[in-house]
C-alpha cells in the first residue's frame, strides 16, 4: 500500500505548480498579452497565498481542485494567444 504524502509535501507540490502556472501567464502577459483586469494572476496569488495556512488534507483537496478549474482557465487562454500548457501533477491523498 502506498503511502499518503505528508501534507508538507503536498503543499511544496502545489506551490511549486502554481509557480510554474504563475510564470507561464506572466511571461505571456509581458509578451503583450492582455490578462483583463490581472483576473488570472490575482486568483493565483490568491491560491498561492492559501497554500501557506493549509493545515489539513481537506483544505489542500479544495485548493486543488480550485486550482484545477484555474489551470484549466489559464491554459484555454494561453492558447489563445498561441501557447501551449502542460497538465502538471497535483497532490492527492493515497
């Protein structure tokens, strides 16, 4: 049986793919493309921030799928503007 990853390890995780979505849209941002009201970026900080005060595996579930429906907003919009994304691998309890 596999075992549940500590949520210190989860939470190192969905920092560092929230980074990683982080830098895609800013550099596509600093490109020239328009993020309407810095929408995107403010709801990542907004989750970024959140994964420091996660205590428990419940919270870190509800921050990724929150993540997940973003990953999903930030990638449709970067392929408008000719970008493509890559489906990262989020944290989950065994």
């Amino acid at each position: 049986m596999a075992k549940e990853p500590s949520i210190l390890e989860a939470k190192d995780l969905a920092l560092e793919n929230l980074e990683a979505i982080r830098m895609s849209l800013v550099q596509c941002i600093d490109e020239g493309k328009m993020d309407l009201e810095d929408s995107l970026h403010n709801q990542l900080l907004d989750l970024i921030d959140d994964v420091s005060i996660l205590k428990t595996w419940d919270e870190m579930e509800e921050l990724v799928a929150q993540a997940k429906v973003l990953e999903q907003d930030i990638a449709a919009w970067l392929s408008l503007h000719g970008r493509t994304s890559l489906s990262l691998p989020w944290p989950k309890r065994v």
